[in-house]
C-alpha cells in the first residue's frame, strides 16, 4: 500500500482502466479513484473497452462514448488498473497499455494472472471499492456525498446487497461510513438491485425461455440475436435469479459480445467453487462469483462448464 500510494502521489497524468462488461464494483471503484485523484490535482481519464454504454454508465456514473476510445499511452505517466484479475479482461487494452513502465493493478481476486509494476492485491476484502476507500483515506481525500455513494455502490453490487459469502465485517464497516457521509442509499438500491427496463424484461422472458436446467444446474446462452430482438445489451442479476430458482447449485449465463467472443457470468450456492469452473476456460474470481471470457463456440464451452459444475456436485 505504501508503495502504491507514493506512486499515485508522484503521478500527474493517470488513466483509468476498467474491465470490459463491467460491473458496479468495476465502475464504482474506477470512478470513484477519478475522483479522488483529481481532488488532488491530477488528470485523470478512464477507459472502459466496451460497444455500447448501459443507462446505468450514461446516467448513475455519468459516462460518455469518449470512455471506450483507444489509450495513447504517452499521455500517461501512471496506469491504473481497476477490479481486474485477468489479461484477457483488458480486451483492447491490453497490448496497447503492457509495455508501460508505471502500471499499477488494484483488485479483490485471488485468482488471477494479471501483474503491473507495483501490485495491490486483497481478496479478503468483498468488492474493490472497499479498496479504494482504504486509498482515499491514505491519500486524505476528502469522501464526499459522491463519492461516498460511488463506494457503497460498489459494496451493493458485489456483495448481492450483502447477501454473498463474500460479505463481511468490513464490507458493513465501509458501508456504514458510506452512509454517514451521505451515500444515497436509496438510488443505489433501486439502481443495482431492483430497476428494470422494458427491453430487460423483454430480454429475461427470453433467458427463461432459453434456459437449460438439468442436475441442479442452470444455464442459458444469449446472442447478439436475442439482445437486438430485445433492444438492450445486457440483463443484469439474471445469473442470480437462475441460482435463486428451486434448488439449483450452479448457474452461469454465457453472453455473445462480438462474433465469436462471449463471456461468462457464474454463480454457486454455499460449499461450493465456481472459480474452479472458471478456470477451467481461463477465467477465475471469487468462490461463489466468477468469470470468464472465452473465442469459440457457446455451445460446446457451455458444456464444459456444465461439467465441470456436475464433477463437483457428484464429489
């Protein structure tokens, strides 16, 4: 931590990077360092390698198209990498920014294969925004309404609204201190955990049209068909709502980004790994939330990581 907060100190051009189909606690924790690093008089810019924004990016995190454009990495003399765990997860970005001299990787996860220059790595903690609260107070920037409600968002979504395994004493620790600076609760919650649009709902009467549910374990694959069908990019939570269906163990949706890239969100109930399953196709994150980004065919990599689920259901 010493060494990092001496790094972001020193830097006066930092660029940002989130991981592609990015999460709350993704965009919370890039956003939330945008902040307190330009409270501290640095230039900042954040970099999200994505095709369309989400109303969520656009309206709660008030982001533009210019987010998605490609990195001129001489601008920067610091790189900061947020929530990120994987090379692959960079997209873009990768090649682009690897060769930097100055880059620095913030994350939560255990399982990885991403390295920067100076490496912040803490997977007790339930969501990397909890991260860059503990940099905010090292760096004695002030948490303000904004961003106190950026790193409760962050807390919310990674967490399920405190309800994953992997919430703990500290994620109710930050959230509260969250609170007590002003954090709009309320909006949070209506945002991450219960707002729904038209296209989404039209998108998710799809998934449960489409589902695969055998063994105890559910899963359904979404196309770029289905998503310009139901005139929206994504169905958010839809995982959970698969593994909080009768008695499933294991659920992962598999997504169609580009013509031959998907990825993968996948759940898991108590006294189980679903990092194992992930890894298993290069991905990985936390026991009961994992991910992955995978080129090749749906269908046959869906069956992979069916079996993979069932090996540790029959053990």
């Amino acid at each position: 931590m010493k060494e990092l907060i001496n790094s972001l100190k020193k830097s006066k051009r930092v660029a940002i990077i989130a991981h592609i189909s990015p999460d709350p606690d993704c965009m919370s924790s890039m956003t939330t360092l945008s902040c307190i690093l330009e409270q501290l008089g640095k230039k900042t810019k954040m970099f999200i390698d994505c095709n369309n924004l989400t109303e969520l990016m656009t309206n709660f995190y008030n982001l533009d198209e210019s987010i998605c454009e490609d990195i001129v990495v001489e601008n920067f003399d610091t790189i900061v990498l947020v929530d990120l765990a994987q090379e692959r997860l960079l997209g873009k970005y990768y090649p682009q920014i690897k060769d930097h001299n100055n880059i620095i990787v913030i994350d939560h996860h255990f399982s990885r294969n991403l390295n920067g220059s100076i490496n912040y790595i803490d997977s007790h903690k339930s969501s990397c925004s909890e991260i860059i609260y503990e940099i905010a107070l090292k760096l004695k920037a002030k948490i303000n309404q904004k961003i106190a409600t950026l790193i409760y968002a962050g807390i919310v979504g990674d967490t399920n609204c405190f309800q994953n395994d992997n919430t703990n004493e500290n994620s109710f620790l930050v959230a509260r201190e969250c609170l007590l600076s002003g954090a709009k609760k309320n909006q949070v919650t209506f945002l991450i955990q219960k707002h729904q649009t038209t296209p989404e709902i039209i998108l998710r009467k799809m998934g449960y049209e489409n589902m695969v549910f055998k063994n105890k374990i559910a899963y359904v694959i979404f196309t770029k068909k289905m998503f310009k069908q139901a005139g929206v990019d994504d169905c958010p939570c839809f995982v959970n709502e698969m593994l909080n269906t009768d008695d499933n163990i294991f659920a992962f949706v598999i997504k169609q980004k580009e013509k031959n890239t998907y990825t993968v969100s996948m759940r898991c109930k108590e006294g189980y790994d679903v990092s194992k399953v992930a890894n298993v196709i290069g991905g990985g994150g936390h026991i009961q939330a994992s991910g992955a980004l995978f080129v090749g065919a749906p269908v046959k990599h869906a069956k992979i990581l069916y079996e993979e689920c069932l090996k540790q259901i029959r053990n």
